[in-house]
C-alpha cells in the first residue's frame, strides 16, 4: 500500500499547497480521499492517470475538500480505462447533490464530449454510496471503515487496511482533538492528521516581490485561534492523538500559509515518541519515505 499526499494545504489557496487530497494505491486499486482545489494538476504531476482512479470517498464537503470535483469527474471520465465508472461515497445527502449537480450544470457538455468521442461509458453510470459512523467499504484486497470525527458539519476520517500486508493508514479528516480520531488511528502504522493550527514562521515572505495573504504573515488572534480549536487541531494535539493510537507515525497535514514547520514538528514530538513529519505536497508514505512495517496484530 502506498500513499500519495496530493494536496496538503487549507481553504487559503497558495501555489505550493493544493487542497486536500490523499491517494492511496492498495490491492492494484486507486483510492482518492478527498478532491480539493488543484487535485487533477497534482494527479497529472505524480504521473497518475486520472482515468485510473478507482474511488472517491469523501470526508466532509467543504471547498477545499471537494473544489475540484467537477474537473477530477470529467477527466476521470475522459481517461478512463476498462475498470468501469468511478464510484463515490461520502457524507448524504451532499455528496449525491454534487454529482446531480454536475448533471445538470454539464448536461450538454457531457454529450457535446460524448458526440466527439469521450468514452461510451464512465460518467452517466457514477455510483454514490452514502458513508456513516462505522461504514465499511471493502473487496478481498482492501477495507476502508469510516468514522465520526468532531469538525463544524459531518466529517468522516476513514482507516485504510491492506489486507494482504496488513498495513493501515488512518486519516483523520478534518477534526478537533476527541476520542473518535484516537480510536479511528488505534495501530494503524501511519497517521495523517490535520493539523490546521500551528504558529506563523518568523520569517514570512513579502508582499513587495510577490502576492502574499498578508493576513496569515501574522498571528492569530486570540479569539480566531480560539474558535479554529473547536473545529481543528493544533501539533501538540496531532502529537497526543498519535500517542494515544499508538501510530508509528504522524504526518500533520492541512497547513495553513506561512508556518513554523519546525515547532509544529517539536510540538508535536513532545507529545509523541514516534515520528513526526510535516506534510508537502506529494509526499509518499508507505514506500521509503515512511518506513511503513506490518506488525504484529
Ligand atoms: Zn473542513
Ligand atoms: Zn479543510
């Protein structure tokens, strides 16, 4: 099982972070996690097919989880092979409006695409399936099982199983620290994390050379940092939840602009004995990167 950090980043966009979204190749399948804005650029730019995907599961539909719906749709459509339409689940009933959506938005379009050639099938057969508390989704090779996280609308982070090796990568969705993302992460080898929370870098860039969201070259508020507790967490929180799921490893994605990464990853160390990464774009787990071992269960 080999995992694919596509888009690292929060709802602020910014060049070197997309939105959220994880591919996960396990079992000679694609699992998608989440379809940010900038997620088909960054499938395109790890060499994927987007055609190759297999699913799309949802966390929760917010902009910077789902943005590039549409665009991921049509591409998978465009460039799909022999395995058949893509299938989605996800938080009901949006996740089905999103796809209804786009059958009537793109009505035309899908069979103006369909007059000059796209592919007979792959779009008008999708599949969407409803996720809940506890929902498993699984063939003979993978399982991936849902649950509740604490975030403002209905979240889900979802544990992925490698049935043949054994290894698991949890991810936690968006979520403030709560036992349902601990239990989510219970042995799993890796863990990533949303970790929206963390503190300015000291040295942020400069809006003379280039556009920078000034806003975030500084701290936050008291009452902002406050309020974005209740919905997120911070690195010392990533790093307790770790602990507590006894991962081997915790990558703390969702970042905000201009970050400390170097305190985020010593505070998320003095809660956590394992290791502690920071999430960039395109960064692998499961392979060389991250020493992912079976063990023992
Ligand atoms: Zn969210
Ligand atoms: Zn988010």
């Amino acid at each position: 099982m080999k995992g694919t950090l596509l888009g690292t980043g929060s709802p602020v966009p910014l060049p070197d972070r997309a939105g959220t979204s994880i591919l996960v190749s396990v079992g000679g399948e694609k699992l998608l996690f989440d379809c940010g804005p900038g997620t088909v650029t960054r499938l395109l730019e790890n060499g994927i097919n987007p055609g190759s995907i297999d699913r799309l599961f949802f966390t929760h539909h917010h902009i910077d989880h789902n943005a590039d719906f549409y665009n991921f749709v049509v591409a998978n459509w465009a460039r799909g092979d022999s395995q058949g339409a893509l299938r989605i689940h996800g938080p009901s009933p949006w996740t089905d409006s999103l796809l209804e959506s786009l059958y009537d938005i793109y009505e035309e379009d899908i069979e103006y695409r369909e007059d000059v050639g796209y592919p007979t099938s792959g779009i008008w057969d999708i599949e969407t399936s409803p996720i809940n508390h506890g929902s498993v989704v699984e063939t003979d090779r993978w399982r991936v099982e849902a649950r509740a996280v604490d975030h403002s609308i209905e979240t889900y982070g979802y544990r992925i199983t490698d049935e043949e090796t054994g290894h698991e990568i949890a991810f936690s969705g968006d979520t403030r620290k709560c036992d349902s993302v601990i239990s989510l992460a219970e042995g799993a080898d890796v863990l990533v994390q949303d970790c929206c929370i963390a503190p300015v870098t000291a040295d942020p860039p400069s809006n003379s050379e280039t556009f920078v969201w000034d806003t975030y070259t500084e701290a936050m508020p008291d009452e902002k940092r406050e309020g974005l507790h209740q919905t997120h967490c911070d690195p010392t929180e990533a790093g307790e939840i770790a602990a507590a799921a006894g991962v081997e490893t915790v990558v703390l994605t969702h970042l905000l602009p201009y970050r400390d990464e170097e305190v985020m990853q010593d505070a998320a160390s003095s809660a956590f004995d394992g290791t502690v990464i920071v999430a960039e774009d395109g960064l692998e787990i499961g392979t060389e990167t991250v020493d992912v071992t079976a063990k023992e269960r």
